[in-house]
C-alpha cells in the first residue's frame, strides 16, 4: 500500500516536475496507468460516504506509524504521526491529528538525523530539495500563500541570487515539498 501511497503523491507533483515524477515512477517500478489507478482508488476512497476518518485512512494505507510525537499548536495539544516513503528516505510523510481524530495537517518533513539542505540562495531552492518548514526558516521572514489544492502551499519571501542581489520570491509546495520557485520582483 505504502507504494500506491508514493504514486498518489507523485500524481499531485506532475503538474509541477513532470520528468523528476517520471524518473521516480520508474524507481517504484510503476507504470503511468499504475500512477492513475493508485490515485484513482485514492480519491475513490476519500470521496466514499463510508470512507474512514482521515486519520484512520492513513494507518489503513500505511500501517503503523513510524513515530508517534505530541505536538503543541498554540493552545492545543496534538500528534504528530510519521511514516517512512522509501522514494524519499531522508523525509517523512506527517499527518497532524487533533485530540477529537481530525487531520488537520498532511505533509513531507525532513526525517529525524537527516541532513538538512543548505539554504541560502535562490540556487539551492531546486525542486524537491527541501521542505515548506525549511524554506520559511533558512529565508524568514517569509509570509504563507493559499495554494491552488489543499495539498499545495506557496511561501513568499526575499532571497538572494548567487551575486548577493535580493528578489521578491515565489516558491511552491506540493505535500509539503519543494516544486517550483519564480522571481516576482
């Protein structure tokens, strides 16, 4: 399951990085038709008037989380439930759980003891090589932008070119993971 899992997240990046999703398509040993029917069955069970509880989805679908971690957002207290993707072995997919089963958060995070990219220019910021959470740190302050899908974030945010010349900046997150970037100003 974890490996249709991968292929519905993969979906959702096409948009974006067409060929680095082709590339780990192949690694899964998935075929576009594989890609279309994990995702169909995906949204099938989403949209289901019987489906399970989100959070509940997620275990069914990937089993036992990896970790599971208390998590403190303002005033209320919250889990954080990790599993490992083995298309991206220094990340995790995290589901933010709430104390009444609500999901209220679905994303790629950096894995515990993994390296963390160096951030400091807008040369590093290639697809797929960091994290929402990383991004906003290595350039706050950077302000958060509605995505176009509930599985898509934007950050806006000043960062320099490799000549030390700062812009206006635009970086889109598909699961929390970097897709795009574009210069606005």
């Amino acid at each position: 399951m974890a490996l249709d899992f991968q292929l519905v997240l993969l979906r959702r990046m096409a948009d974006h990085n067409p060929d680095l999703v082709e590339d780990a398509r192949r690694r899964l040993g998935a075929s576009v038709a594989d890609m279309r029917e994990a995702n169909r069955r995906w949204q099938a069970m989403v949209r289901s008037p019987r489906s399970r509880p989100a959070a509940a989805r997620y275990r069914c679908v990937l089993g036992e989380p990896e970790s599971v971690l208390p998590r403190r957002l303002g005033d209320v207290d919250c889990e954080a439930r990790r599993w490992a993707l083995p298309l991206w072995p220094g990340l995790r997919f995290e589901v933010l759980v709430s104390p009444d089963g609500a999901v209220w958060n679905e994303w790629l995070v950096r894995a515990p003891g993994a390296p963390v990219p160096r951030l400091e220019s807008l040369d590093d910021l290639v697809p797929w090589s960091c994290t929402v959470d990383e991004a906003a740190r290595a350039f706050a302050p950077a302000r958060p932008l509605e995505g176009t899908a509930p599985t898509r974030w934007g950050l806006a945010f000043v960062a320099p070119d490799r000549d030390g010349v700062r812009h206006e900046t635009v970086a889109e997150f598909t699961w929390g993971l970097l897709q795009r970037t574009a210069v606005v100003a």
